[in-house]
C-alpha cells in the first residue's frame, strides 16, 4: 500500500516537536503521540515502564507465527551549540524537516509506526505477526532495549531496527565498553615526591599500555590532583572501547582488568574498575536472506554496511533474534546542529518496511525455520 505524504510529515512534526532528550529521559510525551495514531489506525498497543514516566511502546498487527519486528528508540540526545534553526520546530525547508531528533531517529520512528498502521489497514491476514517495540533510553543506557529482551521476553524470528542508513542495510555493527577508573596513590609535598605515589604517572602507564594494545581505547576523560605542589593521591580516568563484530565483552573487561593491574603495581590501593555501558557488537546474522529480503524492499544497493557506532539491534541480536539495519536519513546528520531529514525519504521508507515485513515472513514460513515465538510476553 501506498504511505501518504500527509500523514508523514504530519506525525513527523509532531515528534520532533515533542522533545525526548535524554539525558534526563523523557519518552513519555512522544510515546503518547505515536501511541495515539496507532490507536487511531485500529492497531493494539500497549506500554511498559522501564522506568518511572519512561516507557516502552508495543504494536502488534497479524497473529501466530512466523514473528518480524520492528524497532526504533524513542530518545534523542541534548540539543547542543551552533544551531541557526529551532531545534524542536520541525521547519519544512526545500522537503527536508530540520529538528533535533528529525534523523536520529523521529524518521526511523515514524517510518516504523506508518508501515505497522499499513499493515494494520490491509485487514487480511498477513501469514504471522509483527510486532512494534519503540523503546527508551538508546542514546544512553539502552534500558528499553533490554528491558524488551530480558523482562518482557520479547521473542522474534528477525528484526529491522530502521535507524538512519540512508536506506541502505547495515548487517553488523560495532559494540562499546565505557568504564570509570579510579586510581590511588599517596599524597606528599612536592618537594618531597618520593615519600608519595603518583596516581597520574599510573594513569600515563594505563595511558601508553592501552595504546600498546592496537585497540581503540579512548580516554575521553580524566582528573587527578588537589594542587600543583602536591603529588596526586587520586586520578579517574573515563575509557571508552569499541568492539568490533566477534569480539566479546568479557575478553574485553579481562584485558583492562589485567592492563590496570599492570600500570599499577606498585600502588598503595588497588585500583576500582566500574563498567558503566558494556553494549556487545551486533555479528551479522549466520543466513543472508534476511539482508537480502530487507534490501530489495528498500532498493538498497548489494553492500553490506557495517556500523561502527552502536544500536539496539545489539540486544536484540543477543536474544538470538537476526537482525539487521535499515531507514530513512543520513546517518551524518546524527548528532548535529541543524539536523535534518528529507520527507521523502520517511514516506518511502514507511513502503519500504511494509514490503520487508511481509517478505521476511513469507521467507521464514517457507524456510521452515523456527517459528515457536509470539511476540512480547512470550
């Protein structure tokens, strides 16, 4: 079926003029005005809290089995500096609507919830069931996501989480490790700096052996001292890993644990590690097809793209369930002041995804693969 352009740009602008930033969190409002179209369009919705005011919402149109899902998170990050335009105006310019959010990822979002309400509007059955999950806190924690996974056992046999591609399929993406470390050493006058321990010349150590690594350690922050006649007793230090597809979590908290230990032999106090983000790379999923399903229904070129940032899709291919990436904006635009989106784009999008969930589950039927799923609550 055919998306109206109306409609799109009319559910766009309301998104992006309900702002969603987080920090701190604040998906409520604008899952309210999705929920409030999908209500409107006949299909079941329901929220669950992930935390208070900040819920996930689900979609279910179809029934039984095979299961497709589809997703987009509900957050953008803070405004920021150096915007010309009104971050939350949704102004329509040259077919592009320019706003924070308006890439990543009120396109993909709006996208997802046109394409369930198509389906919905077909009122023949569609050979299983999609499910929508819109979820909380992406740009931060990814609590939706794995709020969906692992308390409300949401199952599927493939998802498409329709983040900004430029409607080209990406089949893995990296993960990312974020840690606080505190070092300790022992404060003394600075004329006397051998009866101290220099928490920062550990730190240095730290510094050039995660550099020694290969690896794309970042130390994206650090403070250490009280004054600059007085060797510093304590330093923390905020590290930042990407993990590229085949690459695990845990050998990467085994190898910092082991790096820190190193640098700080001879401290008075062992150093404390906290893992504050631990997102694990999303591999391409073991069978093609769904790519290539995926790709043909947003005419996307043979390429498989590989993220180097990270998305939900991770915890959702952690489930077990195959996933791959695919929407609308250019994924350049993300983050940035004056970001916008071609309107276009969204429309066919909105297509495009209506084709991909029909198409993946009429491949799943016919490969006979696992279909034992059904939805959220399963």
């Amino acid at each position: 079926m055919s998306a109206r352009a109306e409609d799109v740009v009319e559910l766009l602008t309301r998104v992006v003029r309900t702002p969603s930033v987080n920090p701190p969190g604040a998906e409520e409002a604008v899952v309210g005005v999705l929920q409030d179209y999908l209500d409107a369009h006949g299909v079941t919705t329901w929220r669950s809290d992930v935390r208070p005011g900040r819920p996930n919402l689900y979609a279910e149109v179809g029934s039984g089995a095979p299961v497709v899902l589809l997703n987009g998170h509900l957050d953008t990050v803070p405004v920021g500096d150096g915007w010309t335009r009104d971050p939350f105006g949704a102004e329509i310019d040259g077919g592009r609507l320019y706003g924070r959010g308006s890439s990543d990822m009120g396109g993909g979002l709006v996208a997802c919830t046109v394409a369930v309400a198509l389906l919905a509007a077909r009122g023949v059955a569609l050979g299983g069931t999609v499910v929508l999950a819109l979820t909380a806190d992406e740009e931060v924690g990814a609590l939706g996501a794995r709020h969906a996974v692992e308390v409300d056992r949401l199952r599927a046999d493939a998802a498409i989480v329709a983040e900004p591609t430029g409607m080209e399929v990406y089949a893995s993406t990296n993960g990312q490790l974020n840690w606080t470390v505190r070092l300790h050493g022992r404060a003394s006058h600075s004329s006397r700096p051998h009866l101290g321990h220099d928490a920062l010349a550990d730190a240095w150590r730290l510094h050039e052996a995660l550099r020694a690594t290969g690896r794309p350690y970042l130390i994206g922050q650090l403070a250490a001292g009280t004054a600059a006649n007085v060797v510093p007793a304590e330093c923390e230090l905020r590290i930042d890993l990407r993990l590229k597809p085949g690459e695990t979590v845990a050998q990467a908290e085994e190898e910092l644990v082991r790096l820190v230990a190193e640098a700080t032999a001879g401290a008075p106090r062992a150093a404390e590690i906290d893992v504050t983000l631990a997102v694990p790379p999303m591999d391409p999923a073991p069978d093609a097809r769904l790519a290539d399903v995926v790709a043909a229904a947003f005419g996307a070129s043979a390429e498989r793209h590989h993220a180097p940032y990270t998305t939900d899709g991770s915890w959702f291919a952690a489930a077990g369930i195959p996933t791959v990436i695919a929407g609308p904006g250019d994924p350049e635009q993300s983050h940035t002041a004056d970001e916008s989106i071609e309107l276009d784009m969204v429309r066919r999008a909105a297509e495009a995804l209506e084709r991909a969930v029909l198409d993946a589950l009429a491949l799943i039927s016919r490969a006979e693969l696992p279909a034992d799923r059904a939805g959220c609550g399963a």
